[in-house]
C-alpha cells in the first residue's frame, strides 16, 4: 500500500466518521442524546485504568476562588508548567515577581512523584445558556484536571494532593511581598479612639549571610528558627501554642533591629512593629494582637523604654500609700501630664497577658522580640522562660564579626590584607567597638579609596579609641587613689583626735 493510499482511506474514514456524528446531532432527540454519551463514556471508564480528579476554580456556591485551585495553580507555575508549549502572563498584587507565568488553557503537562507519573490538564467550558453567574467571566468556568493509574490511588491520594497543596502555598508565602506594619490610632464615627494596623512594603536586605555577628551564634539561631517553622506538629504534642519568643539584648548599634530584619526575610514573615506608647490600653492591646496574622514577627523595641512597666508593676504591690512619698507627686506640670495620659497606658499584667496568656494563641506560627540596650533593668517575669524562650546577646563587634563585614562592604577577606587584618584583630582584643562603628569606618567615602584606604581609616578609628580607653582608664584609676588617699588621711586624722582627746 503507497503512502497516498493510506492517506486516502484514512480520509474517507475521517469524513464517515464526521457524516455518522452529524446524522446523530441532527436526527436524535437531545434526550437520547444524552444517554448515549452517558454510557460510552462509563464505557470508555470502564475500559481506561486511569483516574481522573476535578479540581473547580470557584467553589462554596460559586461565590469564592478556590484554595486548592490557587495552590495547584502556583504549584505547577513554580514546577511542570516549565515544559508546558504554551504559557499565560498573569499580574499578580504584592509579589516579588510581578510577573508569573502558568500554564495556559487546555495545555497539559506531567509531574513525577515517589516515581508515579500524573497528568495536570487546565479545562475551560463556556455555559451558553447562563443568564447569570457569581464568576468573574460569566459565560466560563475553569478547572484542573488530575489523571493517573488506578493502581496508585491511594498514594496520589493521601499523599500527592495534599504534598501539592502544601507546596503551593509555602510558594506563595515564599514569593509574596513582605508587610511591615506598624500600629496608630483613629477617631471613629462617635470620636472613640480605636487601634489599628498600617502597612508598607518591607524591603529590609538583611540576611544572616550579611550579618556581622560570630558564626557559632548565628548558625544556633538558625537552627533554632528551622526548628520552630517545623514544630507545628511538636507544639500541637505537648499542649502550648505555636509561638516563641526572643529577647535580643546589647549595646547600641550591636544589630538588634537587623538581626530582625534577617529572621524576618529568613522565615518569610510579616513584621508587626508594636508601639506600646500609643495603645490606649489593654483591651486595645489585645485587639490589635487579635488582627496580627499567623506567620509573623511582634517586635516591641526597647520594651525597657516603651512604658513604665516596672514601675506599675512596683507600685501596684506597694499600694496607694507609697505615692504619696513619692517625690514626682510634688511637682505639679508631672502630675498634669500623668492625668492627662492616665488613659493611654498598658499594664504590666496586660502585656504578659498578651505574650503569654490565652490570647496569645489567637494567631499560630509567631515569634515575639523585645529588644533592650538595658536587660537588668526589665522585670523577670517579663523574660522568664516561657515568655522569652531564647535570650541573644549582641554584644560588641569581635574579629570574625569584622571579616564579615570586609565581605560586606570591601569584597575582601585576609588573604588580601594579611598584615592589616592581623592589626585590626589585635585592636578588637583590646578596645570595645561596635558593628555599627566598624561598617562606619570601613565605608568607602569616595570612588578613590580603596579597600586599604578604609582598612587603615579602621585602625586610626581603633587605636584612637584605646588611647582614648587608656586616658579615661588612668583617670578612673586616678581618682580612685585620691579617694582611698584622703579615706586614710580622714581615718589617721580621726585616729590622732581620739588620742588626743581627754577623757
């Protein structure tokens, strides 16, 4: 048989086909019809060992976008929808990529799990005798289409679908815009005073590879947050919620705030940043901890500035007596300003209560951070374990924090300036600086200096601080001398009286 002839037959079985198909739609009633497709396709089901799972873009009575369907949708974007021919555009609101590419209508791609292959087909049907429809184009409907073995069923369907949906969203999260929200108050409709959250983009570039601290340190806070992100299942064990708290204490300029900025774009999370001064009080408190979301950092900065709380907490426990001893009740422009913000304060208990107390479980997948220059002076039962689970010091910039730092902002390390970083680890041994001080420092000024240049502007720095350390350490040492000096004069002086004296 030629190739033409093949061609030919096939033709003319094609053009049956299609005159048997058009003699059906024209002569059969629409009911018969219909049973007619209905039993060969559960004969072709019958016949066929696969499955097929149907995934609607609209569900809950057509009023609201499915879940499972965006989960899918992104899943296959960020996988499969690789190989696929033909590819849409989409522009999605705060993301990192604005532009995201998925798998166009009726295209069709494969994905491979634990060595079982499956189908994803993208379906779209028009509803020609729709009057009216809850869905954004209102004569279409979309929908997924998972095919596989039948022999696998219980596989795709205990583990595959739900490993897709997971990943789906952990890509969301992952590809989102981050959210820094910071909270204010509104008048409302009758002038009373309410909280709430406002938001701007949050596009800190602080990652643990950048920060300045010891290596050791960092990588335990880096396991210690992976440990957390996955401990849904632990916490959910052993009763408590699923939250943590860190208290990130230093001198000024040591990277707390960056420290959060890292965890923040390490974990993915939103950063909630708490002003305690401007929540009226605790009910408002708890309204505002109510509308932060799962997946998200609290930080109260300075909490041994933000508010009093020691104080109130002394003062409750000692009573109304004790103020009346007290000497700020004697000044009167005080005490003006006390009853004018007598309302707007937050109570020790309150805030406990918050961070630790039942309504602490009311967002899961949080981490809480205070951050002090001054830990001693914060009351224990704020940053008892339980509260503030792990305590980090950032304490002042040591040698391996600096060679970070030359990374950073020289693109050096010690095989370039051997000599020089030798100099500048002898000089961290011996002076405290901070972090802060040393990126000043070694911060190109101009386009002509070069990486020695700001090496050597370090050193200066350095030994002009240890000069200024040695000065103020010969005073000290000084002064402490005239003291014991004149303690012994006072003391022989007193000794001569009381010999002289007559009895």
């Amino acid at each position: 048989m030629g190739f033409e002839e093949m061609w030919s037959k096939i033709g003319s079985i094609m053009a049956t086909i299609m005159f048997m198909y058009a003699m059906f739609e024209k002569f059969f009633p629409p009911h018969l019809r219909m049973n007619v497709q209905k039993y060969t396709h559960k004969l072709a089901s019958f016949l066929s060992p696969y499955i097929q799972i149907t995934f609607p873009e609209f569900a809950g009575e057509r009023l609201k976008r499915s879940e499972a369907f965006t989960a899918i949708q992104t899943y296959l974007s960020a996988t499969s929808s690789l190989s696929a021919k033909r590819l849409k555009a989409e522009v999605v609101k705060d993301s990192q990529t604005p532009v995201v590419l998925s798998m166009d209508d009726s295209e069709e791609v494969s994905d491979e799990f634990k060595g079982v292959k499956v189908w994803w087909l993208l379906n779209k049907t028009t509803l020609k005798t729709q009057s009216f429809s809850f869905y954004p184009a209102s004569d279409e409907k979309r929908y997924y289409t998972l095919s596989f073995h039948n022999r696998y069923r219980d596989l795709i369907a205990h583990s595959y679908i739900p490993h897709v949906l997971e990943e789906g969203k952990a890509i969301k999260i992952k590809n989102r815009q981050l959210k820094l929200y910071t909270n204010n108050c509104s008048t409302g409709w009758y002038g009373w005073n309410r909280a709430k959250w406002s938001n701007v983009t949050f596009e800190h570039p602080a990652r643990f590879e950048t920060l300045a601290m010891e290596p050791n340190k960092k990588e335990e806070i880096i396991n210690d947050l992976i440990k957390f992100k996955k401990g849904k299942e632990y916490y959910t064990k052993i009763g408590k919620a699923w939250k943590r708290g860190y208290l990130l204490y230093g001198p000024p300029g040591t990277g707390k705030s960056t420290m959060i900025a890292a965890m923040a774009n390490f974990l993915y999370y939103d950063v909630y940043d708490l002003e305690l001064t401007s929540v009226k009080d605790n009910t408002q408190l708890r309204t505002l901890l109510i509308e932060t979301s799962s997946k998200s950092i609290l930080v109260i900065e300075d909490i041994d500035c933000s508010l009093d709380l020691t104080g109130k907490r002394r003062n409750k426990r000692n009573g109304k007596g004790n103020q009346d001893n007290d000497e700020s009740n004697k000044d009167p422009v005080k005490n003006a300003e006390e009853e004018e913000n007598k309302d707007s304060k937050v109570t020790l208990s309150g805030l406990l209560n918050c961070i630790d107390g039942i309504w602490s479980a009311c967002a899961g997948e949080r981490i809480i951070v205070f951050t002090t220059n001054f830990v001693d002076k914060l009351d224990p039962a704020l940053i008892r374990s339980g509260r503030m689970d792990k305590h980090i010091e950032l304490s002042y910039c040591c040698f391996e924090a600096f060679k970070v730092l030359a990374t950073n902002y020289l693109d050096i390390d010690d095989h370039h300036h051997h000599h020089l970083f030798s100099i500048v680890e002898r000089l961290l041994g011996e002076v405290n600086v901070t972090p802060a001080d040393v990126a000043e420092k070694i911060m190109p000024k101009s386009n002509s200096d070069d990486s020695e240049i700001c090496l050597k502007n370090l050193i200066e720095f350095l030994e002009s601080a240890k000069k200024k350390k040695e000065e103020e350490d010969e005073e000290e040492s000084r002064l402490k001398e005239e003291k014991e000096r004149e303690n012994g004069e006072l003391k022989n002086n007193n000794g001569v009286k009381e010999n002289g004296f007559i009895h």
